[in-house]
C-alpha cells in the first residue's frame, strides 16, 4: 500500500502519522517536550531539541513499519502557528523559537503605531499584530538583542524550520504566513509596503506558497537520521488550526470546529476574507486557493490543566482529574476560572490579564478546582462563539478536537456552554490528518481538498446533546464570566 506522512509540529509534543491511501491510519508516534519560561513573560522553544523529537519520532514509526518507508509517496506539516524562528545565513537558530505564547513584545507593538496608522495596517492585514506574532517577536529582538537581530538572514515558522532540516530548503505556506501579522490575507502574499516602512529586510521573509505545493525532497543526511527514503517529496503544509480544520472535512462553509489542544480555537472555514470589524478575531488564508479561516484564538486550553495537575494538585493523569471533576456539580458550586495564565488575544488583546479563582470558599475542594478550570476555557471560547453570530456567521454542527474531544466531561461542558450538539472526528489526531491529506493533494493522488475528504476521512459517530437545565445554569455562570474580567482589567495593567 502507498501511504502519506503527516507531522504535527505543537505546542507540547510532535506527532508523526502514517495515513494508508486508503483512508486507514497505519500507525502514529509521539514525543513531547515543553515550553522554556525564563520568567512570566516569556515563552521559548530549542528548535535543535524539538528536530530531534521528530527525527526520533519519524525513525520510531518507521521501525515499527519498516515497509512503509519505502512506500511512502509524500510528507507534510502542520506546525504551532505565529512564533518565530531567527535563522542566519547558515540556516542555524541564532537564539531559541519565540513562540505563541510569548508576552514580551507589547512595546514592539507600539512601535508599529508610531510608524504606521493602525488604519492602514488593518486594512492590509485583516488583522491587529499581537504579543507572540512573528513581526512583534522580530521587532522587539531587533531591539533589544541588536547582534542577534543583526546576525538574522531569514525568518520562519516553527514547522518550516522542521521542513528544512529535512530538506536543506527554507519556504513557507500562506497559511502560516498569514498568522505572522505581516501578511496581506486577502492577496495571499506577504505585506511588503508594511515591511518596507517598519525598515525590515524583504530577503529575510522566504518564500511563500499554497500548502499543497512541493517545498524540496528528504535529503541524504535526513534519511540517514529518519529511515526515510531519500528524494521522498516534502511539501510546505500549514498552520495546525487550517491542518486540523483540514483533517476534520471543514473546507467549506457550515462547520464549527472547536480545539483544546494546549491553548484553544473556535474557527470555521469562509469562501470570502471577512473580518470582525473591531478585530478582536483573526481571519487568516485556509489551504486551497480561494478558503479563507475565521478564528478566535484563546492562549488558554490543556495548558490550564497542565499547571493545575503538575503545579497544585501534584496529580497522576487527566483521566483521574476529569473523573474527579465530574462529581463536582455545573457551575462548580460558585467558583469561577479566568484562564488568563498567558494574557489573552480574542476578544480583549490583553497580555497583561491573568488568572482568577473566584468566588472560592472552605467548601471548595479539588473537584470544584479541576472542573471550574474546565468550565473557564469553554466560557472564553464561547465569547469568540458570540462574535461570529454577531458577524452573521452560521454554522449546522459543532465538531470537537484535540484533547478536549477525548474527554466525555470536557464535551459535556462544550455542549452546554455552547448550546449546540458537539460532534467527534474519526481520528483522534487531525491536525496529522490533514497533514497527511495535503501531502496526498500535493502528490496529485487528488484534485481537490474536497476529493481527498470523501476518499481518506472516517467521519466520527458520537454525538453529545446539551442538557437543559445545566444549559440554564451555564448560562447565569457565563455572565459573571464576562463581568470577572471587565471589573478586573484596570487591577492587570
């Protein structure tokens, strides 16, 4: 059988998916790995480290099925969108990744505004420049690290760092490229005007294309290092929200997906560019000519339950703490999470926010704990839900993914806030999916997204139904949700 590979390049872990081309996942592998914090602002990644996470992973899967590697007709990526990878002229990091989550770059932000007005840069970007974007992290080091700054030849994504220590070749894909901040979305090519005014380089901003196109071939030395046979076609693949929405099916208009991976997104796929007019939302290019994505992109999701096991309950696993959570009532008795433990981007831009446990009491125990952080991500996603109404933005279903899709609990929760059926895919790994799918797009096996959807995806069968009276009490909690942060947002800065 011939098969396409597909590699997730998060937040927390790689993953590596062997998908059959008859739609069949033939095998997966994982490595993890973690954020560096130098402090509470700050959020980086070795990129050296995370190649040999997936090298490993690749030659793992590959000795499991030794067959497949000679069988495998292409490769591609999905990545941890916005962060920035510096590289000089040797293709090697001149520091660690500046990732997502990154808070540092809010003054770099307002050095934009005093060059440009945020009027022109809306108008070409669809969107407002955030901490943790690739041109706010490339402007505050070109500030504050001006050798380092000085030393840079090229910028990329974390995944197309990846890409290119399998092929020698640095590109990126619109998809991507469009989460950077310095990229007109809707012409699909990077904003040179606005490129030029802030006095960047333009040769320091690689090549970009379409997901589906070729980037270069696996080389020599990968192949030595992964088992993966040389010359095997490596195409550039796209950021993991477009990916996931991929692998679910979501090409076209009518679906919602909603991933809690380690942050969160609601997101849905548009045949037009439009924005949030207060552009509190991000619209960003979608794989495939002509698709569009609109998303609200939350820096809190299993990240949240993450510090809450490892820092203050110094528990086992997940699947102790949600069943533990589940004996705690809707509403957790009263107490309420604001999951701002990275600031937060939709709907308030706000990198100073942080979190809240409100409303705790002696009653409260580790139950209440575990379950009001649950409820306290799907409550922010939800204010990300409201905008897309309030755009007119409609959808027939609502499908879960990450690893808020696994836990019955946590799609409980989803259901009720969201007053909406929460579907399953599947496969538990979408991003992989359509990871996976791109490559077999970019190797010609299909015309078209929407061909490749009905031949490889394997629709999922559970179904979760919102319970009316926990809909009534979620509602009540929602509300003073919206009020913790309001009252509080002077006390952040």
């Amino acid at each position: 059988m011939e098969y396409y590979c597909g590699i997730d390049l998060g937040t927390s872990s790689v993953k590596v998916m062997l998908l059959g081309a008859d739609g069949t996942v033939a095998g997966t592998e994982s490595a993890g790995y973690d954020i560096r914090k130098h402090s509470p602002c700050e959020a980086e990644q070795d990129m050296e480290y995370l190649w040999q996470r997936t090298r490993q992973s690749i030659a793992a899967l590959l000795g499991k099925y030794p067959e497949a590697a000679a069988h495998i007709r292409g490769i591609s990526f999905s990545g941890q969108m916005h962060g920035m990878v510096a590289v000089d002229k040797n293709g090697k990091p001149v520091r660690d990744a500046i990732i997502w989550a990154d808070q540092r770059s809010g003054d770099a932000i307002g050095h934009i505004w005093d060059t440009i007005s945020e009027k022109e840069w809306k108008r070409t970007t669809l969107n407002t420049p955030c901490t943790g974007f690739l041109i706010a992290s490339l402007l505050w080091m070109r500030e504050n690290e001006p050798q380092r700054y000085a030393e840079t030849a090229r910028v990329m994504l974390p995944k197309d760092y990846i890409r290119f220590r399998m092929c020698g070749e640095i590109a990126t894909d619109v998809t991507d490229a469009s989460s950077t901040g310095i990229f007109e979305v809707e012409k699909r090519q990077w904003a040179w005007e606005l490129i030029d005014k802030l006095g960047l380089r333009r040769e320091m901003f690689p090549f970009c294309g379409e997901s589906y196109e070729q980037a270069g071939r696996v080389s020599g030395s990968c192949s030595r290092e992964t088992g993966l046979a040389e010359g095997t076609p490596l195409f550039l693949g796209g950021g993991d929200s477009m990916m996931q929405l991929a692998g679910n099916g979501i090409i076209r208009p009518g679906i919602l997906s909603c991933n809690i991976g380690t942050a969160s997104q609601v997101a849905c796929a548009l045949d037009r560019p439009i924005h949030d007019t207060e552009f509190r939302t991000n619209t960003f290019c979608h794989t495939g000519s002509g698709l569009w994505e609109i998303q609200g992109s939350f820096l809190t999701g299993g990240v949240a339950l993450k510090w809450l096991r490892d820092n203050i309950l110094h528990m086992s696993d997940f699947e102790e703490m949600a069943d533990l959570a589940g004996t705690a009532p809707a509403g957790s008795d009263g107490l309420l999470f604001l999951p701002y433990l990275s600031g937060e981007r939709c709907p308030y831009n706000d990198p100073n926010a942080r979190g809240i446990y409100f409303g705790m009491s002696l009653y409260h125990s580790r139950e209440h704990l575990i379950r009001s952080t649950m409820e306290g991500v799907i409550f922010g996603l939800k204010e990300s839900l409201e905008i897309f109404k309030g755009m007119g933005i409609r959808f027939d279903r609502v499908t879960a993914s990450g690893g808020g899709a696994r836990g019955r609990l946590f799609r409980e929760i989803q259901a009720d806030v969201f007053e909406a059926e929460i579907h399953t895919a599947g496969e538990a790994e979408q991003a992989c999916v359509g990871a996976a799918m791109t490559a077999a797009v970019g190797c010609g096996a299909f015309s078209s997204y929407e061909e490749a959807c009905r031949a490889l995806l394997r629709p999922g069968t559970e179904v979760t139904v919102p319970d009316k009276e926990r809909v009534k009490i979620y509602r009540e909690c929602f509300a003073r949700f919206q009020e913790l942060y309001q009252k509080n947002e002077t006390l952040f800065s």
